[in-house]
C-alpha cells in the first residue's frame, strides 16, 4: 500500500548515448538538484542507465549510484524502474529506490522500500516524488 509522501527533489538530467544492447540504445543520464526528503533539506546526484526494450519500453538502474547529503551526512541509493519516453521528448519512470542512510536526519529511510515517479521535460528538468510503500 502507498504511504505518506516523503520526499520531492527538482533536478537537472544530461543524458550520453551509450554502446547499444544489441540493435537497441542504451542511454546514462546523470541528475543533480535538491529538495526534501524525509522532512530534511538535501542535495542529491545519481547517474542511472536506461535500456530501451523491443516493445519501446525503457528499463533503468541506478546501482548504487545515487547520493543524496543533508547537513548532517549522506545516503546512498539503488533504484530500478520502467519508463517510457512522452510525446514531447521527455520520459517517465515509475520504480523503487533503497537508500541507505548514515545521516541522523535520513536514518528513518533504512529498511524501506520506497516508490517514485521521476518525470523529465523534453529540456532536461526533473522532478522526483517519493512515497514509503507500506
């Protein structure tokens, strides 16, 4: 079950094509911004890669690729998530994301399971909406 909102981080992405899975692309986007999480002002960067599917579909990963720093420390994060590209040029993702806190003010996020939606303009800018999953 979706639980309270915990978090939501404005962004902006560069994407680098990378060598193709096959016939298909594969892209590494990199994201740096800030914003909330867990109730605690936080900067945050990953870089994740996309695999575009046959069916047009795009699976990502950021495997332990993630940081997000707050006054007090830092979590990390691995994520996975399906997406695909909108009308515009931007994509969607829908996915979850483990983090692993050392700072106080996160450590509440250790253990959970969190879902997300992260949604990129056809510019670059990035919103990232995180829910606990209950």
């Amino acid at each position: 079950m979706l639980g309270e909102k915990i978090g939501s981080m404005q962004q902006t992405t560069r994407d680098k094509l990378l060598p193709g899975n096959g016939a298909l692309p594969r892209f590494e986007t990199t994201a740096q911004g800030s914003g909330t999480l867990a109730g605690t002002e936080v900067q945050g960067m990953a870089t994740y890669t996309s695999d575009m599917r046959a069916d047009g579909t795009l699976y990502g990963e950021c495997p332990n690729q993630g940081l997000v720093m707050a006054a007090d420390g830092i979590a990390t994060f691995t994520a996975t998530g399906i997406g695909t590209f909108t009308e515009d040029g931007g994509a969607i993702f829908k996915g979850v994301v483990y983090f692993q806190a050392s700072a106080p003010s996160l450590s509440s996020l250790n253990g959970k399971a969190v879902v997300y939606d992260w949604v990129v303009d056809p510019e670059g800018n990035a919103s990232w909406d995180l829910w606990e999953w209950k």
